[in-house]
C-alpha cells in the first residue's frame, strides 16, 4: 500500500515545522503541508480568544471549546479528503488530548495509509527554542512536550533534542511506502 499521509504529533517548538519544510524537500514526489497553526490562522479572530474557540492561557496551556472541535472536525474531513483524491499530504499537529486526538484522526482516516511519526524533544530544549521564536506563549513548549504523546501509537518516533531537522525527515522519508 502507498502511504498517502504521514501525520507527525508533538509539543510547541519540538521541531516539527522544520521537519515537515525538509520532507517536501527530500521525498520524491510532491507532498502538501498541513498543520495545526495553519488551522487556528484560519479562524476568525473572534474565535482565537474565546472559550467556544481555542484560549491560549498565560502560563501556556491551551483550551479548546465546541466551535473549535467542530470546524476542527470539518478541517481534518478535507484535509483526509484531498489525500483520498490522490494528494500526498503531511501533517503537523499537536495532539493536545493525546491518545483522544490520535483518535479522531483514524476516524477520518478510515482505512487510508498513514505513517504515525512522535516528535519529542526535551522540555528545556522546546522551552529555548520557544523564547527563541517569540512567537509562543511561554510555557507552551514545556506543557506539552510530554502530554501530548500520552497514550498514542507511532510508527516511528524522532528526537530533535540532539538531532537536526534534515537528519530526521530522512529517517522519516526511508519509512515511507
């Protein structure tokens, strides 16, 4: 079977970005990117601080409401349909509920073939590069550096503590079918 998705899972500033950005660069054929941060981009503003929406709290912790999981929902549905329709798509996410978040992925997944890939790093690292970025509410990285691989099952994993961003797309890229 031809993987049409590879969907890696891990903690702000863990290097996933980066990673996705080398995997189009190294697998042969064309692969679109998708993440969680372009999702949330593309709510309404109004949206992006409410409770209904997505709440980024001070010390890092994210919250997530109905309107949020709904239109997530919705998003996930296209994007496993462009991959039906014979687009080769990877993913970005953050599986904040963990194993839950795993899950509603293979829901929509159905029987399509997909490359499962963890992105761990240490916290200080994240925690670094998250001060680094400037963009990210400080705590977020150290939060969810472990949290969200609780419980969810990957074909592969990758550490970027230690290891650059093309080192692991093409550890990545050899498992791919």
């Amino acid at each position: 079977m031809t993987t049409r998705m590879i969907i890696l899972n891990g903690g702000s500033s863990s290097g996933k970005s980066g990673i996705v950005r080398c995997l189009q660069a190294v697998l042969p054929d064309p692969w679109l990117a998708f993440g969680c941060d372009s999702f949330v981009d593309a709510l309404p503003a109004k949206m992006q601080a409410s409770d209904e929406g997505i709440v980024f709290a001070a010390d890092g912790e994210v919250g997530v409401g109905a309107d949020f999981r709904a239109l997530e929902a919705a998003w996930t549905e296209g994007v496993v349909a462009m991959a039906r329709a014979g687009a080769r798509v990877v993913i970005d996410d953050v599986f904040l509920g963990g194993a839950a978040s795993q899950q509603r992925w293979r829901k929509a997944l159905g029987g399509l073939e997909v490359l499962w890939v963890g992105v761990r790093c240490d916290s200080a690292v994240a925690a670094a590069r998250e001060i680094a970025r400037g963009d990210r509410v400080r705590g977020m990285a150290a939060s969810q550096a472990d949290v969200v691989h609780q419980g969810v099952f990957y074909d592969l994993e990758v550490d970027t503590t230690h290891t650059e961003s093309m080192a692991c797309a093409r550890t990545i890229a050899a498992h791919v079918g």
